[in-house]
C-alpha cells in the first residue's frame, strides 16, 4: 500500500492546528446555552456506541486501503478506537452525539491527525449505518422471542389436541373447539409476525455508508468494502435515499406493532380464560390484590394487552416525524430512532413473557369441557348434519333458528328438535337423520371431531396442522441462524482486518 501522498490524501495541514483545538470537534458550533443538552442525542446514542466502533473502525480500514489516509494514521486511529471501546460510552465527553464524541475522543488521543476519520464520509451516512448495525441485531433477538413464542405453543398444541373448549364470536360461546385449535391459532398468526421481521431484516442490513452528508464525495471510496467489513448484504445506492430514508424503521416498527397486537390477542384471551376458570396461570405470572384476599389477577397479561397501545403510539410517533421532511438530512430524524429502540425492547420483553405463562400455564380441562357446549355451541353441527342429508343448509338453519328460539337459552331436547323440523320441513326429524346422529352431534366432543376439514379444530386435523407448523418453524430457525452466522462471521472479519494495523 502507497504511502506516498497520493493525489487522494486527505489534507495535513489541520496536523497544524493549534493545540487548544485539539480534542474539539467544531468547536465553534457546540458552544452550549439552553440548545446545548436539548440538541444532544449522545445519552440515547449508547444504543449505537458499540455500533459506531464499529462503523469507524470499517471507515479507517477502507480509506487505509484506497490509501485516502496513510497506515500509519489509521494505525493510531484504530489504537485509540480499541481505547474508546474499552472505555466505554460513559467515558465520553459531551458533544452532540456519540459521533461526534468518539471523533473527540480519538483526536483527544492522536492528536489532529485523528481528525481524518471523518474523511470521506458525514454524521449522516455514519448514523444511519450505526442504526441498521444495531437493528440488526435487535431484530435477530425479536425474531429468536417469536421462534421460542411459537414452540411454546406447538409444545402446549401437541398436549391440548383433543382438550375441548368453547369457541367464541362477539365473547359469545359459538362453536366448541379443542385447546390445539386455539393454540395453532395464535402459532399461525406468529409464524407471520416471524416472516415479516424476516423480510424487514433484509432490508435493514444494507449499508448507507460512504454516501456522505447526502451528496457522495470526491474522494475515491469503496463502499462495498465497508458494507462487507459491516456484514452488510449490499449498499443503498443512491447517497440521497441513503441517509434520508427511514422506510425501512416504519417497516420494523409496523411488523413489530402487528406483532403487539397478536400478542394483545393472546393476552385479552388468556384473560378471559383464566377469569372463566379454564386456565391457571402460574403464579409468578399473575398477581394478588393488597386489599382483597380472595383475589388472583393476570397482571402480567393485562401489561401485555397494554405494550401493544404503547407500540401503537411510537408507531404514530415515528410517521408523524418523518411525514413531510424533505430531502435530505433533517435533524427530526434525531427523535425518530428512539421510538424504534424503545418498541423493540417493549416487544422483545413481551413475547417472552407471553411464551412463559403459556408454558406454565394449567389447563383447566375439566372446566373447559364442561363449557364447551354453552349455549348450544352444538347447533351449527346439527345444522350441518341436517344439510349433508340434501336440505340446503339454509332450511337447515331455519330448523334450528326456531328450536334455539323455543329452547330460551337452554340447549334444545331431541324432541324440541322435532317439533321445530316438523314445523320448518313439514317432515320429522327423523325422516333425515336418525336419533344417534343427533345425541352425537349434541356431544361437544362428537361435534368437534366431526370438524376434521384441513385447519379445523378436530384432533387430527390439529395433529396434521401442528406438523406444518413445525415445519415452517424449523426452516424460520435455519433462515435466522444464517443471518446470525452472517453478522457474526463480518465481526470476525473486522477484528482480523483492525488487527493487521494495531
Ligand atoms: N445525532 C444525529 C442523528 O441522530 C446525527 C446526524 C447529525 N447530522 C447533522 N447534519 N446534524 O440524526
């Protein structure tokens, strides 16, 4: 590598500057008053300190490879960022953000010549690259919550396969399902919430780095290297869309609020279960009241049903930031990173805490079964029984409009059920079915095993939907793990490549 001054060298002469700038970043434009802590993210900006390391220790490989800077500097620029890191983000001065604040810290450790890290690049391709470096892993974590979310409820799905209980519309008791059925649901809804963090993913790991303020740079950089050195699949191609676009946090932070509300589903449920009796939580997952003593609340999933209103408002809070900004760097997108960061810990928290009072949940079975027929949930499978003899299924339901009609909220006799087919067919009953089908169908577990069409509630159809399910799981874990391996093996790369230089 030349170390001869080639025409690409940066500068020398801020080398010159005077001593008492050494160690001050701008010194001109951070001078304090009223604006100085309220322009500064560097408190939030501990998310992406380790981040930002990184990405500077990317940036001084690469213009020591284009010889934009000479070894020997990047040498003692890559030193004091091994210093900084091991320092910590506490230990740095103040400045306006963590950018700017490790740059301070690296000149106040070499002296001038670190100031030419920041060649060739901005605060704003630089922030934009920390955050998808740290979003990065962030989602990896959320999407691990949703795969150990998802076994959890395929364990409890394989144990609750023929467990019956009422199934509701509008919280009326409708039509009796079994425990699988319930659970699959949910497995279902998450195996989603999986595959769009998955999609969001690939889209986040693309690096903004070396677009500069907005307008790229004379200096000849590689910006696939240092996509590469950050484990990054490609690079934003345009230097505008690369530090103004924030699309790609309003599609995290949408496939998180989804994620919130199938949660807030699951938790509004479990609360009406454990309420109703039918399931008990572990105790570490409910509560007690100070006052009443009789009392055992499901605290812990009225707090999930609650995370999903809070994901809802940092979603709003990040659209209505970003609605309206023009090209190129504003400084609203300062406040539009932390509403990610704070969704993200909220959801990855949550999911785990749902996972965890399923898994220790106790299924009331006895309560279940004995509910499951509420109502008269049985009716439509009389209907349908009615109807696979050749009545349309709309005579077949008149049958039983009127006989629930004359029942008054008890479940109809057998006889009642007559009266009601003399009265709508002018037939009896039994001219179509004959007495057993009925007793049958009127048994909530006959009703339900009755219900084995491809995702219904019957225990095979259970079984079968819980083999799929596992299926796509397992390829949702292999396509993680290689997104995992691919950042871990970039970090390995950097370390090798830093410790050429020092
Ligand atoms: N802290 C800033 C942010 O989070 C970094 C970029 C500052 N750029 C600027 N042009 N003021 O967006």
């Amino acid at each position: 590598m030349s170390e001869e001054n080639p025409p690409n060298v940066a500068s020398n002469t801020d080398e010159t500057a005077s001593s008492e700038n050494v160690g001050v970043v701008r010194r001109k434009r951070f001078t304090g008053g009223p604006a100085r802590g309220f322009l500064s993210s560097l408190a939030a900006d501990e998310r992406i300190f380790a981040a930002d390391i990184a990405v500077d220790r990317a940036h001084v490989i690469m213009l020591i490879e284009q010889d934009i800077i000479d070894s020997a500097t990047g040498k003692i620029i890559l030193t004091a960022l091994d210093s900084i890191e091991t320092a910590g983000h506490d230990a740095l001065s103040e400045g306006e953000d963590v950018h700017e604040a490790i740059e301070t810290a690296v000149i106040d450790r070499v002296g001038p010549a670190g100031g030419k890290m920041h060649t060739a690049r901005s605060r704003n391709d630089e922030v934009a690259t920390c955050i998808r470096y740290q979003l990065r892993s962030d989602l990896l974590q959320t999407i691990d919550t949703t795969l150990g979310l998802r076994e959890v409820l395929l364990e409890a799905g394989k144990v609750h396969t023929e467990t019956l209980m009422p199934g509701y519309t509008h919280l009326q008791s409708a039509q009796p399902i079994t425990v699988g059925h319930w659970l699959c649901s949910y497995a279902a809804g998450i195996e989603r919430d999986t595959a769009r963090l998955l999609d969001v993913y690939d889209r986040v790991n693309t690096s903004p780095l070396g677009a500069a303020a907005f307008a790229g740079t004379p200096f000849d950089i590689d910006r696939e290297r240092t996509a590469t050195l950050l484990g990054f699949d490609g690079i934003l191609e345009n230097t505008m869309d690369a530090v103004a676009g924030r699309d790609t946090l309003i599609e995290t932070l949408s496939a998180l609020a989804a994620h919130a509300i199938t949660l807030s589903g699951v938790a509004e449920d479990l609360i009406i279960f454990a309420n109703n009796g039918y399931i008990e939580l572990a105790d570490e997952y409910a509560s007690t009241s100070s006052i009443m003593p009789q009392k055992v609340n499901p605290d812990t999933l009225e707090l999930v049903r609650a995370v999903a209103g809070d994901i809802t408002g940092e979603l709003t809070g990040l659209l209505t930031t970003l609605k309206g900004l023009p090209r190129a760097y504003n400084r609203d997108l300062q406040r539009a990173t932390p509403h990610v960061w704070s969704a993200i810990d909220d959801i990855t928290e949550t999911t785990a805490v749902v996972g965890g009072a399923i898994k220790t949940a106790q299924w009331n079975k006895k309560a279940l079964e004995a509910a499951a027929g509420d109502g008269f949930s049985t009716a439509t499978g009389i209907a349908d029984a009615l109807a696979m003899t050749g009545i349309p299924f709309r005579t077949a339901h008149e049958v039983l409009t009127i006989a629930t009609d004359r029942a008054d909220g008890e479940t109809p006799t057998i006889e009642m059920l007559n009266h009601a087919a003399e009265d709508a067919l002018g037939e009896s009953l039994f001219t179509y079915v004959d007495r057993e089908t009925i007793i049958d169908v009127l048994d909530p577990a006959m009703n339900v095993s009755a219900r084995d069409s491809q995702g219904g509630p019957a225990a095979t159809a259970v079984v079968t939907a819980i083999e799929t399910y596992e299926n796509n799981h397992a390829t949702h874990v292999a396509e993680y793990k290689t997104r995992r391996n691919e950042i871990d093996s970039a970090s390995t790369l950097l370390d090798q490549e830093v410790q050429q230089y020092v």
